[in-house]
C-alpha cells in the first residue's frame, strides 16, 4: 500500500508541476507576444485566461513546478537545473521585490482617490478596511522583510549546492 501511495503521489506531482510549469509558459509567450505585437495596453487581454488558470492552480502548488516536476518523474534532477533553482533567485527576487514595490508605490494616489476595495462604516458587519493604508502597511513589510527573504534564500542555497556536490 505504501509503494502505491508513493506513486500516485509522484505521479501526481509530476502532472501538477508539468501543467503549471507549462501554463507559465503560455502566460510568459502570450505577454511577450502581444507587447511587441500590439503593445502593453492589450498584455492583460490576451493573459487574462491562461493567467487565471495558472495563478489559481497555486491552490495545490506544494512545491516549484519543474524543478520538482522533474525531480518526482526521474527520481533526481539534473545539476544545471538544481544550479537553476537556487540561482535565478539572485535576480529574480530584486527584479519582483523592485517591481512590486515600485507599483504599489505608483497606485497609491488611484488607490487613495478611488476608495476601491475599501470598506466604510457604518455597515452590517461593523467593520472598516482603508486599502490604501493596507497598501502602505504591505510597503513597510518589504523593508525588513526583503533582506531577509533573501538572506534565507542564500543559506539555502549554499546548503543545496554544497550537498550536491558532494553526492
């Protein structure tokens, strides 16, 4: 019984993180092919679907889709793509950290003048949400909350390559 656990398991972890890996990649060609075909203002309607699907596929997202993808139908994963895993955080993590911060920063004045997602008293639940001040509050986090992310992300990279260097 337990071997057959294991390999549905594998099994299902292998089509999971094979979807989404490949769901990402439409996302990712459909962006970069309606921006040089049309430009940025038409990016979201031909994303929107595919992006729908792959973001809520998250849901059951237990580990990153190829890496694991690959790791759970072969039983390992090649170096390059370990080296992969526990490198393209190196810029990727700046270039999301920048990204988001520099966008919420941007919406701030749309998201205090608009009042949307906000929740005002008086109401049935009794309950007040400013989104703008959450927005603010989300950009506190980043300041300690990015070196961190980083830092940890670092010594788990160190430990990975130097385990695997070793087998």
């Amino acid at each position: 019984m337990a071997g057959f656990l294991s390999l549905l398991r594998r099994i299902y972890l292998s089509v999971y993180n094979w979807t989404v890996f490949f769901g990402w990649s439409q996302v990712l060609y459909l962006a970069v092919k309606t921006l040089r075909e049309s430009g940025h203002e038409y990016v979201y309607s031909a994303v929107e679907r595919p992006l729908q699907l792959a973001q809520t596929a998250a849901i059951l997202e237990i580990i990153r889709y190829s890496f694991f993808g690959m790791k759970e139908a072969l039983g390992f994963t090649p170096s390059w793509l370990l080296w992969l895993r526990y490198s393209t955080f190196m810029l990727l993590y700046p270039t999301g950290i920048t990204s988001e911060v520099g966008l919420i920063y941007i919406a701030l004045p749309y998201i205090k003048a608009s009042e949307k997602y906000c929740i005002r008293m008086p109401n049935k639940w009794n309950f007040s949400f400013d989104f703008f001040y959450a927005s603010i509050l989300v950009l506190g986090f980043y300041v300690p909350g990015s070196p961190h992310m980083y830092g940890y992300m670092l010594g788990q990279r160190k430990k990975a390559l130097s385990k695997s260097k070793k087998e």
